[in-house]
C-alpha cells in the first residue's frame, strides 16, 4: 500500500529543510525565489497536496464558501437538496469546501457565517422578493451570489428564467385552442413570498392576456388530497375548463393523480403541464409534459461567478440577474380542442 507523500518528502527532494517547506506554504517568512522554485517543482514531481490550512494561509483565504440552508415546516427538502449537493459539487470542482449552516432566520445564519470570518464567499438561496439579505450582502467584506433575486435587488445573481417558464406554459395550452386554464400554486406563505414566484405569476398573467387565455388560479397545500380538492372545486365551477398548469413548487405528480382519480386522463380528456418537475422519483403513471429548472446549470454558472471574483476578476456586486432556460419535456399530456 502506497504511502502519503509529506513534506518532509518534498523537503529531501528539494534539499532544504522541512521548516523552509512550511514557509513557502504559509508564506509567513521570505523564501528566496530559487529556493521556493526548487520547493514548488519538487510537489509537483512527487504529487504533494498541502493540507487546506496550510494553502490558506499562503492565499490568506480559507477556500471556504458559505451557504445558509433555511429550514421552516413546509420546506421542500427534496428540491432544496438538489441546489446543496450541485452547490458542493460545484465548489469542489474548484477545490473550495461548502459550509452550511441552517437557520430558520435566514439573515441572522448570514451574519453568522459573515462574523465568524470562515468563509470567502457566500451563496444565497430561497431568495425573497423582498429579502433582507440583499443590504446585508452589501455591508458584508466578502462577495456574495444569489440563487435567486429580488424585486428590487441590486446584486449579482443566477437564476433559472421563470419569466420563460411561464410564457411557454401559456404558449402550449394557446396553442392548442384552450380558453379556460386552472392554474395551481402554492398555498405556503414562504412559497408566495419568493421572488421567483412573483416573476412566474406576473409573466403568466401578462401572457395568457396576450393569448386570450382565461386563468382560474387555485391555492394548494401540499399534498395530494388537498390537489383533488382543489381541481375538483375548480371543474365543479368551471365545466368547461380543459387545461391545468401547476405552479413552480407544486407536485405535477399528485396533480396527475387527482385528475386520474376524479376519472380524467391527462392528454386524453384533460391537459396538463407542469412549471417544474419533482426532486424526488415520479409516483405517477403519466409521462406529464413539464419545464425542470436545470439546477446543475444554475448552480454551476453561480458558483463560477462567484469564484472568478474571490481568483482576481474585479469585484462587481451590481451585475443584475442572469437567467438560464429551463429543461423541456415534451411529455404526453396535452390535447388539443377540437
């Protein structure tokens, strides 16, 4: 078995001692140049990687980013898992550890992570239309990403283009000669403060007004009796409605489920399409049309932003908003009206 390489290794190779190995590490005393070249070609040859510590104190960061993870009853834990782990993931694809921190208080866990001085840099998540973050991201001394944006907001941030999501879920119901539309969202008073749910239901209005589309919105809790509820109550006020959207947080699959249970094939007798897609594996048997907010894209454009700056590109926390288009199934639950 193969032993790790130390820097007693690196300093036989280099020939000096083990003490000039951690200065050239730390950088905390003056090394000559040819001397901390030998040291340097002398990792690379024998492949040392020096400990976190070691390499931040030489870049006087810690090669820490930080996130606060906010956590309340009706989190959607599935969906919010695929940001956490695409946000790992992204930070170790340029050698920075994650660092969560949850907290019900979203603003108090950002200034926590900001005053314990651990992290270069902090990621934003579950962003509000109106957030308190936003000024607390400006005072900060360390740059700062957001998935997601405020109405308001003046910060650098990444999200998926919501705004498109909606039109197209108009455009696909217009198209196929539907008038009356239930549309379903969250109940969750969280879920309805979130910007991206105000860019959704804004963009959607506008839209179908455009298209000559009439909207009959519906409030869901989670779950699926309350969606049978919900769709039952809206056909038994509404015979003629002939089309479901469901909102950017809801569950397409019990919205599936309920149409079928209330003796509707989503395609066939009724259509469906969905403004986002389940974290979690499908538990219905319709291949529903739906829009997936391409999270690993998302994430990974944010991350990179975020990294280029703390590497050395001038820091600018004013770029505004870049969106990234959604995923598309095309799925088989549409119908078009005869």
């Amino acid at each position: 078995m193969a032993t790790s390489v130390t820097s007693r290794d690196v300093a036989e190779a280099a020939g000096v001692s083990q003490s000039t190995v951690s200065y050239v590490l730390s950088g905390k005393r003056f090394v000559a140049p040819d001397t901390e070249a030998r040291v340097l070609a002398a990792m690379d040859e024998l492949g040392y990687r020096p400990h976190v510590s070691a390499r931040a104190l030489r870049s006087r960061r810690s090669g820490i980013i930080g996130t606060v993870v906010p956590y309340h009853a009706l989190t959607d834990t599935a969906n919010q898992y695929r940001y956490v782990v695409s946000i790992a993931a992204a930070c170790r694809k340029y050698d920075y550890e994650l660092l969560m921190a949850s907290s019900e208080e979203g603003i108090e866990g950002m200034r926590r992570l900001i005053d314990s001085a651990q992290c270069d840099g902090l990621v934003i998540m579950d962003v509000l239309d109106s957030d308190p973050r936003v000024l607390q991201a400006h005072e900060a001394r360390i740059p700062s990403i957001f998935i997601g944006t405020s109405h308001d907001s003046d910060v650098t941030a990444v999200d998926t283009s919501f705004e498109e999501i909606a039109e197209r879920c108009i455009d696909l119901i217009a198209d196929r000669g539907h008038t009356e539309t239930l549309i379903l969202t969250s109940a969750s008073e969280h879920v309805c403060a979130m910007g991206f749910s105000h860019r959704f239901d804004h963009t959607l209005t506008a839209q179908a007004a455009r298209r000559g589309c009439d909207l009959i919105p519906a409030q869901v809790q989670r779950g699926l009796a309350p969606m049978r509820e919900a769709i039952s109550t809206a056909l038994q006020s509404h015979p003629h409605l002939s089309a479901v959207i469901t909102g950017p947080t809801l569950c397409a699959d019990d919205a599936a489920n309920a149409l079928l249970a209330l003796g509707l094939t989503p395609g066939e007798d009724v259509s469906l399409v969905a403004a986002a897609h389940p974290a979690d594996s499908p538990h219905t048997e319709i291949d529903y049309t739906y829009f997936d907010a391409d999270v690993p894209t998302v994430v990974s454009t944010a991350i990179e932003i975020l990294i280029n700056t703390l590497e050395g590109s001038p820091r600018n926390l004013n770029q505004g908003l870049q969106t990234i288009s959604p995923l598309f199934h095309a799925g088989a639950s549409l119908r078009p009206i005869s």
